[in-house]
C-alpha cells in the first residue's frame, strides 16, 4: 500500500517588522495638519501628495498626436 499523505516542512526565519518614523510629522502642505502615520514615508498626506503617473510600456504618447 502507498503513503498518500503529503510532507512539508516549517517556514524557516523569522518575520522582519516594518520600517517605522520615529518621529510624529504633519503634512507639508500649508495650511493642512494632518498628522502623517508612522509608516508613510512621505512628507505629504494623501490629499495633498503629487500626483505621480505610472511607468507605462511602449512609447509616450506626444500630446495632440493620436
């Protein structure tokens, strides 16, 4: 008679925590005071960060051009 049970093994290595700032921010943009996680990176809150494209394949479209 075969096994037909499956074997695994356990993970190995531990769980690496995320990057924190240590130190309480509010967003750079004047006049807006909302205080910024301790896990954002960035120097703007999301109602106020620039807005940024995404790296698209192929070629840049020239505007007016279709």
């Amino acid at each position: 008679m075969s096994d037909t049970t499956l074997k695994g093994r356990r993970i190995q290595g531990g769980v690496r925590p995320s990057k924190t700032i240590e130190m309480t921010r509010i967003c750079a943009d004047s006049g807006c005071v909302t205080k910024l996680s301790k896990y954002n990176r960035r120097e703007f809150c999301f109602a106020h960060a620039p807005v940024k494209f995404p790296r698209v394949r192929g070629r840049i479209p020239i505007d007016g051009a279709i």
